[in-house]
C-alpha cells in the first residue's frame, strides 16, 4: 500500500509531464521562427500594394515563408509618422531580426528610432535615397540598411516626355514640399530640364487641400507652361489629387506626367516607372541574403532592374495629342 507521501510526488510527476507535453506540442505547432516586421506607410495606393506583394514573393523564392519558416507581420501606418515610431519600437521589443520598410518616410523614422540598435533595415519604395538621408555610411562607420529604390532619373523620363510633346518648351514642374522625395526629385527635375534646353517652372504645395492645389495648378497654366512633370511625390499622386490636377490640364489641353503607371489611370498622359512588384521582389531577395547570414556591408542597395512606359490612349484620344510610333513602340503598358 502506497503512504499519503507518495501521492504529492505522483501527481507533481504528472502536471511536470502534462506541461512538458503542452510546450512541446506548442513549439511543434508554432515554432519560435525569427520575426521579421514590415512598416509600410500606407496601403491606400497600388504602388505600396504592388510593393508588398513583390517583398512576399521575393522572399519565398529564396526559400522563406511566414509560418514555415519566418514570422512576417505587416504594420499599416496609414500615413502617420507617429505610426512608423510606435511600430519600430515595438518591432525591436520583440526582437525582431530584421525590419523591412516600404516608403521614405517610415526608412528614416525607422534608422532613427533604432539608432543604439543592430537590427537591419531592408528599405523598398524610396525615392530618392542620396537625398533624404540614406546613403550608405562610409566605413569606420557601421552599415544598417540597404534596399532597392524605386528611383527613375529624370533624364529617362524626360527623354519620353519630349517624345510625347514634340516642341516642348516651358515645362511646368509640380509637388508637394511635405515630402524628402518630392522636394529631391522635383530639384532633380529643374535641374535636368535645364540641361535639355527647356524652361523650368516651378510650382509647390505644402499639403493637399484641393484649394491650395487647384490655385497652384492654375497658376502654372498662366505661365503657359507646354507639359506638366510631376515627380516621385506620394501626396499629389493620389486618385484624388490627380483628378484636381488634370481636370485643369485636361481643359487646357496640357499633357501631365508622372512617376506611376496605375496613377496613369486618373487623367495623366504618360508615366515612366518601375515596375513596383519587382521592385518590391528585389528587396525581398535583399532580406533573405541578410537571413542567409550574409553581411549587410555585401549586400549593397539596388536601382530597380525592371522599368516600364504607361501611356494613356484615351487622354491622348480625347485631348487630340498626336503620339508617335516611336514612342507606341517603346510602351509596355496601355490605358484605355
């Protein structure tokens, strides 16, 4: 016969087991797989969506899924910085291996909120990295970021531009001063356009309220401005936006250019651009080279590989602009 001492014993026995059994189950069924956080400063528009697609499937083609082997959790921010800090540190509470950003604005709020950390930050969706503070270090000091950028030099653009408005002359230059790329790429844009022998002129926004923009907008016409440039600036690329800019163009019969080939759909003539799925595919490959252990100093950022011309046959139909069969030719894209 078994003494009352024994009992204790044999049940702290079995709960010992039966906790055993539950963690092990629990790390079978959910293994502690390294988290990787994704900041994106807003899902509103096709290009960041198109983007996040491109890192996912970047990703998996190294070998790298979420919950086979990684723990990918995707952070919105909707467009608030506040957000991009509130989801670093929480990221970097819970250790994160490796932070990817998709935009300008969350990359440097991100660097900074981590600055006395060592995670790596992998960067998509940037326009202009020289100019908004992400060019790489150089050494002694510490490398923490690399990525692709979705940067397209104006020159490139402008070349199709001139195609598209043959006798181009004063060209009409638009963004909004909120944001480091607009501001880095619309200088870019002065810059060049100079050196192709036209006339720069200048109009910016601080925000987006319609009123502001319509005056702006209205105002460049008045300066009988031939074509209209808008450059890498995520403000006035907005549907929203863009239908207030080319409804005035539109009646003044001003061709508009941009940096995004689905903002091409809301009244714009042309865009040159990357292609942001495969330009999101980059910096998902990128990461996975991080994951793969390879030092973030041999891992150097990119330029997008893939770059795509968006023409809009119903605004060249409607406002009657003429386009060549040089420039058909050289155009992936259509909008009908």
């Amino acid at each position: 016969m078994k003494s009352w001492a024994q009992y204790p014993l044999a049940l702290a026995s079995i709960l010992l087991f039966l906790v055993g059994g539950v963690y092990l189950g629990h790390r079978l069924l959910l293994p502690d797989h390294p988290l990787i956080g994704m900041i994106v400063w807003t899902l509103d528009t096709r290009s960041f969506q198109d983007c996040l697609q491109g890192v996912i499937d970047g990703l998996r083609e190294e070998g790298y899924q979420n919950r086979l082997n990684i723990r990918l959790e995707v952070k919105n921010i909707r467009e608030e910085r506040d957000g991009a800090v509130t989801a670093a540190r929480f990221f970097q509470k819970k250790g994160a291996k490796l932070l990817i950003t998709l935009g300008t604005i969350p990359t440097v709020i991100v660097l900074e909120v981590t600055r006395d950390s060592n995670i790596p930050i992998v960067y998509a969706n940037v326009g202009a990295p020289d100019a908004t503070g992400l060019s790489r270090p150089l050494p002694p000091k510490p490398i923490r970021f690399t990525g692709t950028s979705m940067g397209v030099p104006a020159l490139e653009q402008l070349r199709f531009l001139l195609l598209a408005r043959p006798g181009l002359k004063r060209l009409g230059i638009l963004f909004c001063t909120v944001t480091p790329q607009a501001v880095a790429t619309g200088e870019e844009a002065e810059e060049v356009s100079r050196r192709l022998g036209l006339t720069p002129v200048k109009g910016t926004v601080p925000d987006d309220r319609p009123e502001i923009l319509r005056e702006t907008v209205s105002d460049l016409l008045h300066q009988h401005i031939d074509a209209l440039f808008i450059p890498s600036d995520p403000v006035l690329v907005k549907p929203n936006n863009l239908k207030i800019i080319c409804a005035a163009t539109g009646r003044a019969r001003v061709p508009v250019m941009v940096h995004s080939g689905s903002s091409v759909a809301y009244g714009p003539l042309l865009a040159y651009h990357c292609d942001f799925m495969e330009m999101g595919r980059q910096a998902g490959r990128q990461a996975a080279r991080l994951l793969q252990g390879v030092p973030l100093e041999q891992v150097p950022p990119e330029v997008p590989n893939t770059k795509t011309l968006t023409i809009n046959l119903k605004v060249a139909e409607e406002q009657n602009f003429p386009l060549s069969r040089r420039l058909l030719s050289q155009a992936q894209q259509f909008y009908q």
